[in-house]
C-alpha cells in the first residue's frame, strides 16, 4: 500500500480492501447515480475509509483532492447523497453509487456535472439484427 493510504488508516472490511484497484494516490473513481432515472450525477473520489464511511452511514463520502480531506456530500451545501446500493466494477478499480440525490450534485449548482459541456460527436445507429 502506497504511503497516502497508510497516512489515512481505515476501518473498511479487510474482503473489500483486498480486491480494491486503487490508484498511485490510493484511490479509486466513484461515480455517483441517481437510483430511481439512472441519471449519471458526478464523478468524486474515494480512499479505503471514503468507502467504508459510504458503506457504513448511508451518505456518501468522498476523498477531496484539492483540501486532502473528507467530505460527506451536501454537508454543507444542504445537496445530500442518500446511499441505496454501492457495487464495485468487474476490475475492482471504480465504485457505482447508487443514490438519492437532494439538490443538485455539481459543485456548480448544476443538477449533474455531465449536462454543461456536452461535446460534439457522431451519432450511430446500432445496425439491423435482421439482415
């Protein structure tokens, strides 16, 4: 384990720990949707205890990488996560919240971060099965 994340001890269960893909700084992506529309809300970060505090308290916890701090979201800005399920990728290297959110999730006030700059690109059609 790089030395970032045992600066940061942890309580999250040693089975989760072990299979978690973390990056040179100890984290891993998390992406965040709302549970009910599938809508794709933000992407933050989190280190082994970001995701036990998510797994354990039923609002997500991130890692900031700019404050090098935890931040339970909405905390201050009243836009809460509530967690209805979290998964992890079939590489183990990104985590799938699944959660209600109050508000919105960008930092900008934005619903999402994903609907602001939406960039030109070829849309295709998936051929006909049938010939």
């Amino acid at each position: 384990m790089d030395s970032m994340s045992e600066a940061r001890p942890s309580n999250l269960d040693p089975k989760i720990a072990d299979r978690l893909k973390r990056d040179p700084n100890g984290l891993v992506p998390a992406i965040a949707q709302q549970y009910d529309t599938g809508e794709v809300l933000m992407l933050g970060w989190m280190d082994d205890e970001a995701l036990h505090r998510t797994l354990t308290t039923g609002r997500c916890t991130y890692w900031s990488r700019s404050r090098r701090e935890y931040w339970v979201k909405g905390e201050s800005s009243g836009h809460q996560q509530w967690v209805k399920s979290v998964a992890l990728d079939c590489d183990a290297d990104a985590v799938l919240v699944k959660v209600d959110q109050v508000g919105a999730a960008c930092h900008t006030g934005d619903r999402t971060c994903w609907d602001a700059d939406v960039l030109p690109a070829v849309v295709a059609e998936r051929p006909d099965a049938t010939s």
